[in-house]
C-alpha cells in the first residue's frame, strides 16, 4: 500500500480452526499505513485479487491498521500528528472521487457548516419518536417535524399517520413490508424483478412466500403478468412492493394501475397491503406532471424515502410513514426506556433528523421542484447527447437515470464509480451535476470508446435491456 506498511494476508487456519497467535504481542510495534492519494485521474488502482468478490472468507484487500497507545496511555505528539496525516490524505482522497461520482443516487450538493456545533453531543432517539422516554439527549422535535412535513406531501393527516427516521433506505423497505406481514400474516408479497434487493432480503429475514413480477422493457412492473399470479392465489391476502424508481433503470410503477389489477382480480381494500418503495424518486414524483400521485389518499399502507439521496443527507438515513390503524401491531411497551417502540432498530441516529430538518427548511417544495426539474433537464441532455455520439441509452419519462451500454474498461467504470448490471450501466443526475460535469463525461467516454471499438469489435446490442427504438447498434440504426 503506498505510503505505508504493508498488508499481510492472515495467517492459515490450522484444521479449520482459527490458529493461536504465537509469541509476546507488541502493539507498539505496528505500523499505522497511510491511505494512498488517488491521482487526479480519479482511479485508485486496486489489484484484480482485490476485486474479487469472495463468499465465506475475510479478505482484507485495504485495511488501516489500529495501533495501542503508549503504556503510560498519554497521546504523543508524534501519534498526534501521524493520525492528522492519515485523515488528511483520506480527505484529499474523499475529494478527488468525490469529482467522478455519477453512477450512484446521492446528493452532494450541500453544506452543513450550520451543525458542525452539535457534534459533540452523543444524540440518539429511542424508541417512539411521539413519545418521551427517560433519555433526555434526543432530537425528536426536529424528527417530529420532518414526518410532519412529508405527512403533508403524502396527504395524510397528522393523527393518522405514525412513523419515524430509519438509519437507511433499507429499514424502511423491512419496517413496511413488516407491517404488511403482521397486518396479514398468512399474506403472500409480490414484487417486480428489477425491486430493490432488500425487497427480497425482507421475505428471506420474514420467512415469507415471495412471488416475483415480470417488468416491461422500462423496468416498470408488468401488471399483465401480476394479473394471473393474483389469480392464482386469491385465497391469501396481497402485500406488494410498488416502486417509486426502480435501483437500476429508474422506472416508476403506476400505482393507480397497480390498484385497479387488484380490485380486478377481485381483493377488496382490507385484503391487500401496498408499501411504496420511494428511495429516490418518493421526493422527486410530487413535482412532476403526469407522475403517478403517491398518496395516503388511495388504499396505500406505507411509504418509504431515502434522506441520503435527493435531499443531501451527508449520512445514510430514511423516512418511513404507515398508517396509525397498522402501528399496533407492532407497538410494544418497553419499561427500560418508559417508552414504546415500534421501529426495527430501537436506537437511531439522532444527528439524521437534525439535517433532514436543516434541509427541508432550506429549500422547501419549491426549492426542491427546482432541484427536480434541473435533474430531468440535465438528464435528458445526456441522453441526447449520448445518442448522438452514436451510443445506445434509454431514460424513463419520469427518472432522471440515465442507462446506457456499459463500458468495456472496468478501470473507466471505476473512474466514474457507475452501477453496472450485466450489459448496461447507469448515470443518476442529481442535483450536484452539472452540464459541465456531465461534458467532461461525455467526452471522456468518447474517446475512450473509440479504442474499445475498433476494426471487427462492434459495440453490443442491448435492445432486450432498453428496447429496440433505444438501441443503436449495427442491427438497429
């Protein structure tokens, strides 16, 4: 590892038994690695080992090591001022990849200078947000708040609604999809191929009977093929998992439609539970036209959204609101903090809600219908702009993710750290890119295309991923 020490592979197990360390252990021995600084180029070179994905074993590809202090447990100046180097390369590194960051949903357009004063309080919110428990450093005012405020864009009146601010985008998806369970235990969860994983993790963790939705091209779930599989089981109630913005293409479900296949095939509102996967676009659908309206107005039961996404979080955290009528089933009095809890985690970051709010105050439903519409401008300038360098892509009517083919150079794809399934890769425009950000993309990918491409190498076909009329390859200019 440049810079440092360097990193030893563990020692063999001896019989499949972890083997005993040997000999006196002298922590002051050990070298503290710094973190190698990215070249400007944006790529930190990792070996082809390291990239590896390996199932069942430990593989230590980076790792800073932790160094005991002296014996008479006083920092030295020396230690002092080796740990300010270590961060201080870490920042660099934060920064410069920071510059080549297109392929993942996050906002980092933001600055909370504001807060930099809380951070020393240790701020954690117990239990039930609406109810006080004997822990007194929290910040359930600020997390009350927030919940009001997407009450109000979700339509559902103060005291009907209950819900808190989840640690991520996942515990919102497991706390919805487990109330849908309790609420109908005997329930069968439906959810479209191109769901979230954690979708799919919630029916593993709940040991529940899971049908997968064949999606249209778009990724949106094909209710033709949720029509039969209903039918097949209308004996048992219905929870499903509509997206708000699939992971990887972006589709938005119709939720309207989603509902009607239901009446359809014959489940009344008190036989179906429906949890709106909003990660990204929950807070995007409200300002656009013509999106499906997710609203606690129809037979919905639950909403989720991400706060690390489009509103700017600096940390990954969520919100989730479920009807006050579902909450009991899950509600539980617990002594230890006079308190009930009704959350997965039971502690939760009490910093989230103090950003959320910071945020929300900030900007506001116009400040964010401003951010929305820049985002689907700027999306749709890059997929014009890639079709016109002759390259295959698709965006949905209401994302701003862009899918395109996927770069034949792993070392590019790291660059640009995009997410990549199969034979497509994506760019998520959000808020903090910029059209100058997304020319130097563009023009980067040219060039480097015209070297993967040459002489009898054809660019591949990904029409089955994004539909004929997207794709530009030799078959279907």
């Amino acid at each position: 590892m440049a810079g440092g020490a360097e990193i030893k592979a563990p020692s063999p197990n001896v019989n499949g038994k972890a083997e005993i360390l040997k000999g006196n252990f002298e922590p002051t021995a050990i070298e503290v690695p710094l973190p190698p600084v990215v070249p400007e180029n944006g790529v930190e070179k990792p070996s082809e080992k390291s990239r590896n994905i390996v199932l069942g074993r430990n593989v230590h590809s980076t790792c800073l090591t932790i160094t005991e202090p002296e014996v008479n447990d006083e920092v030295t100046g020396d230690k002092e001022a080796q740990m300010a180097g270590v961060l201080a390369r870490y920042r660099k590194n934060l920064m410069e990849r920071t510059k080549y960051h297109l392929g993942y949903p996050y906002n980092l357009d933001f600055d909370y200078g504001a807060l930099a004063q809380l951070q020393h309080f240790s701020i954690n919110n117990l239990g039930d947000p609406f109810i006080e428990s004997n822990y007194g450093v929290h910040s359930r005012q600020f997390e009350v708040g927030v919940l009001d405020w997407f009450a109000r864009l979700w339509e559902i009146e103060k005291d009907e609604y209950w819900g808190y601010i989840t640690n991520c985008g996942t515990e919102g998806n497991l706390h919805g999809i487990l109330v849908g369970r309790e609420v109908f235990p005997d329930g069968i969860l439906y959810a479209s191929r191109e769901s979230h994983y954690s979708v799919f993790k919630a029916a593993r963790m709940y040991r529940m009977e899971c049908v997968k939705v064949d999606t249209l091209v778009s990724g949106e779930i094909d209710c033709s093929d949720l029509r039969p599989k209903l039918l097949a089981n209308k004996d048992k109630p219905a929870i499903l998992n509509v997206n708000i913005g699939t992971t990887v293409k972006g589709a938005v479900d119709d939720l309207d439609v989603v509902i009607q296949t239901l009446e359809e095939c014959g489940f009344s509102h008190d036989r179906f539970y429906i949890h709106c996967d909003g990660a990204l676009f929950g807070l995007m659908m409200p300002f656009v036209k013509r999106a499906p309206k997710v609203s606690f107005k129809k037979p919905i039961g639950s909403v989720s959204v991400s706060g690390h996404k489009f509103v700017g979080c600096p940390m990954p955290c969520g919100v989730q609101i479920t009807r006050m009528e579902h909450i009991n089933v899950l509600s539980s009095n617990v002594e230890y903090l006079a308190s009930r809890d009704a959350t997965i985690m039971g502690s939760r970051n009490g910093h989230a809600p103090l950003f959320l709010w910071y945020t929300l105050n900030r900007k506001g439903y116009k400040g964010f219908q401003k951010d929305v519409q820049k985002c689907l401008r700027n999306a749709h300038y890059l997929k014009d702009r890639l079709h016109e360098a002759g390259i295959s892509a698709m965006l949905n009517e209401l994302s701003s993710t862009v899918v395109f083919e996927r770069p034949r150079d792993e070392e590019f794809v790291r660059r640009w750290q995009l997410a990549c399934e199969g034979n497509i890769a994506h760019v998520v425009v959000m808020p903090n890119v910029t059209i100058e950000k997304l020319d130097f993309f563009l023009n980067e990918l040219v060039e480097k295309r015209s070297t993967w491409y040459q002489g009898n190498v054809q660019p591949p076909c990904i029409a089955a991923e994004i539909g004929k009329a997207n794709c530009v390859c030799a078959l279907h200019k």
